[in-house]
C-alpha cells in the first residue's frame, strides 16, 4: 500500500484529530477549536480518507478511537506541541539561565570604553552569557550583522548603511598630551590654537581613519612621527614622550582622571561624532537580541 506524503495533508485536521482524540467528541472537539461541528465531521471525512482508516468510532457519550488512531495521537501531539513551542520561543529569554554567545564589533579603544561596565552588569543578570569581540573591516560590518556573523556593531560607524541602530553618547576629538606639556601651559583657542598645532609633533593609530584624516585636513602629516596599530599603547607613548595624540574626548577623560595627563581642544575639523550600536533588520524581533540591546542602551545612552 502507498503511504500518504504529507505534502497532501493540511496541519488544520491534525489539529482537529488531536482535538477529537482528547475529547472523545465530535461536537466537543469543534467547540474547543472555534468552528462548527459540520466543519469538524467535513474535516474528520477528510482526514479519513487521506489515511484510509475509520480513526474514530461511534461510542457511547461521543468516540472511541481505532488502533490507528491510537498509534497516530502521540506522534501528532508531539508534533504539535514542538511547532508550538517553535511559534512561542520568539517571546522568550531567560538571561538569568542562558549561554548564549554574542558577537560584539569593536575597536580596541571602544572595548576599553564599553567592555568593562557592560561584563560587569551581564554578571549581575546573565552570568552563563558569553561576550566575544570581532572587529571587521567598515565593508564587512553590515554583511555581517545580516548572515548573523556578528550581533552588534559599536561605534562611530558613518560608512556602515542599511541598519538598524540607536544613538548612544556624542562624543568629540581632542588632543590628548602629558602633564606638563610645554604646549598646555599657555592658554589659546580658535584659530591660534590650531596654528599653534602646528609645532606639535603626533602619535597616530591606522586604523581610526578619522584621527588620520583630521590631521591631513589640517595640513599636518609631516608632524606624524609614529603610527601604530592600536590606540590602547598611545597614553603611555604620551606619557613618556611629547608627542600629542588625536583621540575621542571621552576615552581621553578616563586617563586624564588617573592623573599625568592634560587634554586640549581645538575646534578642528570633523571634531564632532557619534557613536552608536548598530545590528541587523533581519534580527529585530530576536528576543536575547532584543534583550542585548536594551541592556546596551540602559548602560550607555546618554539622556
């Protein structure tokens, strides 16, 4: 005998069958769904005839089901109940019990800014949660937040299109130099400050393009005299030496606190930014997403 493929059989009489099994009534079982009981006895036909088996039998106070039928219920309720729970996991993450792994883009700077609050709170709600860096070059960033590669962007991202993303702090590029620079002493602004720039030597890191490009806006590539690939190193390079670095205001501020440092700002151009969280349309509705961001954004957004 050939057996039915399933492609022939509509989810709604699985549901009628379940329905009627448990209730051992007809007219019970199409209360408990909503629909008529002609609609419930069409659909019973249906199902019968698709499975060449009575199913359910005349019994007293309702039906008793066939041998079929018995074998059929537990692997229909089970199957039921796993596409339910599918339908329903949308709604649900539970912090406090996961182990999920998140994939973060960040700079080095933008993991010393953010990292350190945000693992410190994840421990209070979500301790099992795992947090791991990846950053990507700017091309790379909205792919990957699409194929699921990555789950969050921070930064000041302005080449990254096509995502959703929430406003966190506005920040500004100053110059950060040691304590007792020749140059902080004297107090200048506007358009001395920046020709006075002009007889400082820098510190510049190559992958924060903007820093870069600042300076070549200014007319100051020739007062570059070391490049390195990492902004973590430059506070203790400044430290040491005269030479000034171009850096976000905010992360300046939290060295300046620890004291031996002292922060200029001219008013430059391209000084001003924003940082944001960015991640994927295709991921909004995602609850441990969902969680992630709201976390991210009682955390860090200004206001």
């Amino acid at each position: 005998m050939n057996a039915m493929h399933i492609d022939t059989l509509d989810l709604n009489l699985l549901r009628l069958f379940d329905a009627v099994y448990r209730a051992r009534s007809v007219s019970r079982a199409a209360e408990a769904l909503g629909i008529t009981q002609p609609a419930a006895s069409h659909g019973l036909t249906r199902l019968r005839l698709l499975l060449k088996d009575a199913l359910f039998t005349r019994a007293p106070g309702g039906v008793a089901p066939t041998p079929r039928a018995e074998r059929l219920a537990v692997a229909v309720r089970s199957a039921l109940a796993t596409l339910q729970h599918a339908l329903d996991e949308p709604d649900r993450f539970d912090p406090a019990a996961s182990s999920q792994r998140f994939r973060i883009h960040m700079s080095d700077i933008g993991e010393s800014r953010f990292l350190p609050a945000l693992m410190a709170r994840l421990g209070e709600l979500a301790p099992g949660v795992q947090i791991e860096t990846w950053p990507l070059a700017p091309a790379e960033i909205a792919p990957a937040l699409d194929n699921g590669r990555i789950d969050f962007a921070f930064g000041f991202l302005p080449e990254v299109k096509d995502t959703q993303r929430a406003l966190l702090l506005k920040d500004r590029y100053i110059v950060l130099l040691r304590e007792g620079h020749p140059f902080a002493q004297r107090k200048r602004s506007g358009a001395a400050l920046l020709e006075a720039m002009r007889r400082l030597e820098f510190v510049a890191v190559r992958t924060h393009a903007d820093t870069l490009r600042i300076l070549q806006l200014l007319k100051l590539e020739d007062r570059l005299r070391l490049t390195t690939e990492h902004f973590m190193v430059l506070p203790a390079i400044v430290r040491a030496t005269d030479l000034a670095v171009v850096m976000p205001r905010n992360i300046a501020r939290g060295f300046a606190q620890e004291g031996g440092y002292a922060i200029v700002e001219p008013a430059f151009p391209l000084r001003d930014f924003s940082v944001s969280l960015h991640w994927s349309r295709r991921f909004e509705g995602d609850p441990a997403n969902r969680w992630l961001r709201q976390v991210i954004r009682e955390l860090f957004a200004e206001g």
